[in-house]
C-alpha cells in the first residue's frame, strides 16, 4: 500500500549551546527564529512553523516527513515493523507541533520522525537578513553501511533512487530530484542540511557573506552533477553541513528516466571541481 509524503518537514540537531547556535541559524545563515523553550530552539525558512530545530535536550538528532493522512502513519508503522517503531506519546508530539506522528531509529542511528498535521505558520517567513532562502529542501545523512540505510530508506519509508555516485544514494518522495542524500562515511548520523535560494545570485551572494564572517566553506562554490544543483557549503553548529543551493532538478522527467549511475569520483559530487574538505564528497578520490 503506498503512502504520500507531503513534505521534507524539519530536521533537529543536538547542540552544546543554544544560544550560539540560535545566532548562526538567524544572523549568519538567514533563518527566522520560531518558538523556543529552555532546551530547543526552532527556526523557519517558509510557511510550515519550524524547518531547524536545535536542541539540548538529548532527544538526538532527527529526520522528519509528513504524511497526507492519519492512516498513512499505520501503514507506515507496518511496513517499519522490523525496525521497531514506536508512536510518538502526546506529549512528544506537542513539542514537536505535530497532531500525531512515529518514530524509528534508521540504521545509521539517526531518528526518523513520520509525521500528520504539522503545524503551519500564519506569517510570511521573514528572514533576519535577505539570504534569498526560499525553503527547506534536503537532508544529507553519513552511513557506515550505506546499502542497510538504502533499504530503510527505499523498502521501508517508499522513497525511490534518482541517482547514484558511487555509492552515494540520492533520494526521492515527490517530483524534487530528492531529499535524502546517503552518503558512505567513517561515521553515522547527520551529515548536512539544505535551503533551496532563489537563483545563483543568491548562492555567491552566500558565499561572500559566509567568507566575511570568516567561515570555512567545506564545499563549493559548485554545481551538482546529479541534481544539478548550483551550491556553497558551510559548517555550522552540531557540526552539521549548511548548504545553499538553486536550480535543483525537478519533475515528471527525474522519474520517467530512471536512476543513472555516476562515477564514484569528486567530480561526480561538483562537476566545476571546487574545492572541498568534507571527506564523503570526495568520493574515491578521498583514498
């Protein structure tokens, strides 16, 4: 039985420093700062009432997708049933502004957070400087066993493979090139998050701006050969991956072609060949 994602809905990261990370997300990187409580800050780039979370309160980093009805979260639950999912107590759910949701522990460690009537937000966004952010749009997750996630991913949640680097998985719920990027890794868990901008003004507008706070640009900036996605990276709080990117694939034809198989090189994950220091974008020129 198929189920319907609605959307990529928030990611939450495990800080050491609320406070300093808030000041990242908002004054640096561009996002609008939503409710807080003493151990979780949360962040909007678009209509939905949080994208970023940032907490402290060892609940760990996680994932989280919507489904359009309250029976998809059944199905779903039945066909996770060998990962033991666990529905979310009311109380969980209210904190994370959603009606009803799951959870499940992916291989990676990483929680995934399947979730029904998030809640949406009344107001514009409105960032606290003009990043050109336009939303929330992808999630890059580090797998030591990247053919286990790949099945979690594709047998259990329903997502389908667009493309492949190497081993690098990218993934899809709806006509966006994807959603989830799998990527071999010496380690689990997040890996990186990204906001779609408007157009590549906007990404060298972010680039320059991320050098002038002196930040270091782990990636970019470059062009996606996969999705084909003009991107910067930078690396921020939790010690996550933030990332920039315009012009991302999308539509009926990303499907119709099916999934291609790239080479398991650098230039397979930035075709202009920008510099870049995050060991699972090098693919197997990082040996």
């Amino acid at each position: 039985m198929s189920v319907t994602y609605r959307d990529l809905r928030y990611v939450r990261v495990a800080v050491d420093d609320l406070d300093a990370a808030s000041r990242f997300a908002t004054e640096v990187f561009g996002l609008e700062a939503g409710a807080r409580d003493e151990a979780h800050a949360r962040f909007r780039s678009d209509a939905r009432a949080y994208a970023l979370c940032y907490t402290t309160a060892g609940d760990g980093g996680a994932v989280a997708l919507t489904v359009a009805e309250a029976k998809d979260l059944d199905v779903v639950e039945a066909r996770l049933a060998a990962y033991a999912p666990r529905r979310l107590t009311a109380e969980e759910a209210a904190h994370r502004l959603v009606k009803a949701g799951l959870a499940v522990v992916a291989p990676n460690g990483v929680t995934v957070e399947i979730v029904w009537r998030p809640l949406a937000s009344g107001w514009r966004y409105h960032g606290p400087r003009d990043a050109g952010i336009t939303g929330f749009q992808a999630v890059q997750l580090a797998c030591t066993d990247v053919a286990a996630n790949e099945a979690f991913w594709v047998e259990g949640i329903g997502a389908t493979v667009s493309d492949w680097a190497g081993e690098a998985a990218f993934l899809r719920f709806d006509e966006a090139h994807h959603r989830i990027a799998l990527y071999p890794s010496a380690r689990d868990g997040l890996l990186g998050a990204t906001w779609a901008v408007e157009g590549i003004n906007n990404v060298m507008q972010g680039w320059y701006f991320l050098q002038g706070r002196q930040l270091p640009i782990a990636h970019g900036p470059g062009r996606q050969p996969t999705s084909g996605a003009m991107f910067v990276t930078t690396r921020g709080p939790g010690d996550l991956l933030y990332s920039y990117a315009a012009d991302t694939a999308s539509g009926p034809e990303i499907a119709q072609r099916g999934p291609r198989q790239f080479a398991d090189t650098a230039l397979s994950h930035c075709a202009w060949g920008s510099p870049c220091t995050v060991r699972e974008f090098l693919g197997g020129d990082a040996t």
